[in-house]
C-alpha cells in the first residue's frame, strides 16, 4: 500500500500524517495475468488503484467481439462510475493483461474522505478531471489522427510497457484490425 501514497501525492498534497488517518480506508490486492476485477453486470462498489502492472476495461458487443475501452497502467484506476455514483450495473468488463496489484477504497468512503478533507477532495477532483482528460484526448484521436498516429501515441504513453501489451489488444485500443496494426508496424520497420 506504500506505493499509492506518491499516486496520490502526484495528484494532489495529501500529507502522511492524512494518509495514515485514511490508510485503514484501503485494502491491497493483487490479481494474476488476464484475470477479472469485475465483469459487466456488477455493481463494483470500490475504486481500483493500480500501483502495478497494465490492465484494460473492455465491452463484449452483441455478436461476442471484444472492444477495448480504455488500457490503464500504473497511476491509473478501475472502477464503473455508473455504478458508484448511480447504483447501476457495469455496463463493461474491468481486466488485467499483466499480474496487477491495486489498492481498493469502497467509492463511498473516498466521498466521505474528500467531504472532510480539502486535500482528499482535491484529490478526487484531479481523478476526474484526468478521466475527463483522457476521454477528450482519446476522442480527439478518433476523430483527428490516423492509425499510425494512434500507434505512435500509443507507443508514447506506454513506453517500454508496450511490449507488455497482446498486439490484439493494442489494435483493438486503436480501433483497427490486427492486419492494419501489422501494416503499421511494418511500415516503421518494427517487424
């Protein structure tokens, strides 16, 4: 659970002495490569935080296709808002790819804590608002770059990580086939 602190402290200035108040709020656990967090239908009520590893959240359509939602590594967090905030199910799959360790708070309890907390609610702010981030960059992606600049982004924000990740699950992140993303890497000599 120490790894989380300097997440946190990334984010916003939530002191050790704040964290020791909070740290019983939380509860680490670890889950094993291509293993479930939650699944849609849930009603997840915690926050995810995840100090290690890359996972992904992802939909299974109408006809049984996967779709990457979102990847999410170190720093990140799982959790479905539409649950926490409306009590509805989760309309999506939470996933790692890789062995993943988090730190989980029931949703309601980070509520409470950033209620009574200026430093703990600034927090919470800055999850949302680099959720809210992420999506505007993400759509911004779809509707303005090409596959290749897609990969390159994704080559960018995961770094050496990148390796970690199954190339279906990258293209399907990216929104192409698996034969485009071959092309692609073909065409920057990566293959």
């Amino acid at each position: 659970m120490c790894k989380l602190l300097p997440i946190i402290q990334k984010l916003a200035p939530v002191s050790s002495k704040e964290w020791a108040k909070a740290k019983s709020l939380f509860s680490a656990r670890s889950y094993q490569a291509d293993e479930a967090i939650f699944s849609a239908g849930d009603k997840p009520k915690g926050v995810y935080f995840l100090t290690h590893g890359i996972g992904r959240y992802y939909y299974i359509d109408s006809e049984g296709r996967e779709r990457n939602k979102s990847l999410v590594k170190a720093g990140g967090a799982f959790a479905s808002i539409s649950t926490v905030v409306n009590a509805e199910q989760s309309p999506f799959y939470a996933q790692t790819i890789t062995p993943c360790n988090t730190v989980v708070i029931d949703y309601d309890d980070l509520i409470r804590l950033s209620d009574e907390n200026k430093n703990w609610a600034t927090f919470v702010r800055r999850v949302y608002e680099n959720l809210a981030l992420k999506k505007e960059n993400r759509e911004a992606d779809f509707l303005m770059k090409s596959a290749r600049q897609r990969y390159e982004g994704f080559l960018d924000e995961f770094g050496v990580q990148n390796d970690l990740i199954p190339l279906r699950h990258v293209a399907m992140y990216l929104g192409i086939t698996d034969v485009t993303l071959s092309r692609i890497r073909r065409e920057m000599g990566m293959i």
